[in-house]
C-alpha cells in the first residue's frame, strides 16, 4: 500500500530533512550506543527515526500533527524499537520519561527555542542534546561574551550545557525548503551549573534585564528593568564590573557574580 504524505504545514513549522548524507551525519555525530534510548521530537517522515532506530536500543519520538502520527505508525510498524507519542512537545512531561536519554531532533523554526528550555527543565534526564536548529539560533547558542550574537540564550545554555556547533546544514535539504540555512548543535548536559549560584532564578532575571537594552550601559540596562540606582551601583562595585560596559561583555561568571551581589543588598 502506497502512503499518503501530507502536505507540510506551515503553522507547525515543518521543514523535512530528506537529505540521506546529512541523516548520516547527524547519525555519526550523535555516536549512539546500542543500549541507549533516544528521543526524538518531531520525527517527520520517519527518515531520520528510522536510521535512529537502526543504531540505538529504543528511540522515543513525540509529534504533533495527527496526520503524520497516524502515517508514521504504519510507516514504521515493523521497527518494534520505536515508541510513537502523540502530543504537543511543547507541554509534555519530559520528567515521566526514564532517564538517562539522548536527544537527537530537527526542531521546528517556529519553537525551537522555546521547545529547548522546556528541554532544559528536564535536563537531568539528559545526557545530550543533538539538534538542527536554525542557523542564526545556532551561532546565538555558541556565541562569546563580546560578540554580537551573544545574549540570553548563550547565557542560559553556557549555564547548564557546553554547546558546540557540529556542522552547518544547506536549506536545499529540505522539503518544503526554508529560506535560511540550518546547523546542528551539541548540547552537552553538565552534571552541575557551571558557576555555583544563589539562586537561579535572580540570575536570570540579571541577565534578562541586562540585555534587554544591549546599546545601554549595564548600570542603566539594569535601573531602566527595576532595579534601584543604589543597588546597582553597591552590586556593580562589589562585582568589579565597570558600571559603563555592557551586558553583551560580560562572561558568564561575571553576571554569577553580580547576581549574588544585587540579591545580596
């Protein structure tokens, strides 16, 4: 029986690998062992799903559209390593799954920055992140203090993983194609923050409000978001952290720092 394959849908953001060499690749830089499980989120047409199970123990793949979902069980029927859930990757519990797992996806334009701290609420059951994102969120992941790329999600992600960015992947891989080119990143799991802080939360909060006015001096990023000028300037002195430099300069240490001291005062 010949398949119907939907027609993707562009509110769901999906853009098909179909390129076996870069499948391959994504495959090798995973380096899955065959006791391993892996999840996968949003499988697709079931190309890079079945080449997953074709190497790990158990691949567990979450999608969204019905359609597809309903294709894929048939698609996939004869692989008995693969468990096919139907949900929202957006909103499912990522805690009820049993640990410790790999995550190897193509994320979705459209979330995949809001679908990779979800993943990071989850990250002790983790050990690796694989996934193709777009190439911009990409470099965004791995940039440097001093860059221009550099911003809250390299903060967060330099906070609880070691990214790395493997490998750049061309837009005509895809169907439908996009109009950017995508990269496949490394999210290594750090067994603990990289930096010991008070409280996370506040950290994020600092770092938030640093950017949220990047041509702004940090001292004045940080008033203009709440925080009181004495409290700034106490915090900014105690830190050594020149008041007139700006959040996009500061390392990942710096901003524990300052966070400490301006929940402190």
């Amino acid at each position: 029986m010949t398949l119907h394959i939907p027609r993707p849908k562009r509110s769901l953001g999906q853009n098909f690998l179909v390129d076996r060499n870069y499948i391959r690749k994504i495959i090798s830089a995973a380096e899955i062992l065959p006791h391993e499980t892996i999840l996968e989120i949003g499988p697709g047409h079931g190309m890079l799903t079945r080449a997953l199970a074709e190497k790990g123990g158990k691949v567990i793949t979450i999608e969204l559209d019905r359609e597809l979902y309903t294709i894929l069980q048939e698609k996939l029927s004869d692989l008995k390593n693969v468990n096919l859930i139907q949900a929202d990757a957006l909103t499912f519990d990522y805690q009820q799954l049993e640990g410790p797992l790999k995550v190897v996806a193509n994320l979705p334009y459209n979330i995949a920055t809001a679908l990779i701290f979800k993943l990071l609420e989850a990250r002790h059951r983790f050990t690796r992140l694989i996934l193709m994102v777009q190439k911009e969120v990409a470099q965004r992941i791995v940039a440097q203090p001093g860059s221009r790329d550099y911003g809250v999600l390299s903060v967060v992600l330099q906070y609880y993983t070691e990214p790395r960015l493997l490998f750049s992947v061309p837009k005509t891989c895809f169907v439908p194609r996009p109009k950017v080119d995508s990269a496949v990143i490394q999210l290594k799991v750090l067994q603990k923050p990289r930096w010991p802080i008070k409280d996370e939360g506040w950290l994020f909060r600092v770092v938030r409000a640093g950017f949220s006015h990047r041509r702004k001096f940090l001292s004045n990023a940080l008033m203009d978001e709440g925080f009181s000028s004495l409290q700034v300037q106490h915090a900014l002195q105690q830190a050594g952290i020149d008041p007139k430099r700006r959040a996009e300069t500061l390392s990942l240490k710096e901003f524990c720092t300052l966070a400490d001291h301006l929940q402190a005062i």
